[in-house]
C-alpha cells in the first residue's frame, strides 16, 4: 500500500477502526482508514486532536446517545456508610461498559443506515 505521510497524515489510534488495519488524520480534518487492498477517507467536521467535545457533537453523537442509555440503564444503588449517610454509586462499571459498548455499536450502524 502507498504511503500517506507525503500527505501529511500520522497515524492514530483516535476514531472507531471499524475493522481497519490502521487510522491516519491530517492538519485538515481528513480521516483515513486502512484496509487489506483500499484506503476509506472522510473529513471531520471538527479534529478530535483540536476540539474533542466538539468532535462528538458534530461527527459522533452516536457515542453521545451511547453514553447517555448506558447511564440511563445502568441502576444507582443507594447504600448507607458505617456512619448511616447514603452513598451513591453506578451498579456496576461492568454493566455499564457493557451498556455503552452495544448502544455505541447499535447507534453506528442505525447511523449508517439513515444516513
């Protein structure tokens, strides 16, 4: 395979791989994906590098949507302390992993899909 650093591409480990082999962004927002026999390239509308937040509102509320069920299913346990005040926690960091980690999925391919 050709090189893109004469692009101005680096590699990265930024952006969902989707079964690529490696990925490489440039100082203009184009985002490539490499593959066995072909190269798949799209442009950010915001660089993850520069603006991560911005990043997931523009290119990937999907992981917004993910995060938002993962918390939403996870269950809150309310428990006492020794000294009788509540304590609150997620139920489970694992559920919740779990959770994002199929909704982040789900929400992507729903996204190519639709759009």
């Amino acid at each position: 395979m050709p090189s893109l650093g004469a692009f101005g591409f680096s590699e990265t480990v930024l952006g969902d791989p989707d079964d690529a082999l490696r990925q490489y962004r440039n100082s203009t927002g184009l985002h490539a994906r490499e593959y066995e026999a072909y190269f798949e390239i799209h442009k950010d509308r915001v660089d993850p590098r520069v603006n991560p937040v911005g990043h997931l509102i523009r290119d990937s509320p999907e992981t917004i949507l993910a995060l938002g069920a993962a918390s939403l299913l996870t269950p809150v346990s309310l428990k006492k302390s020794s000294e009788g005040s509540p304590v609150v926690g997620l139920g489970g960091p694992h559920d919740f992993f779990r959770f994002f980690l199929f909704f982040n999925r789900f929400f992507r391919i729903l996204k190519k899909l639709l759009f």
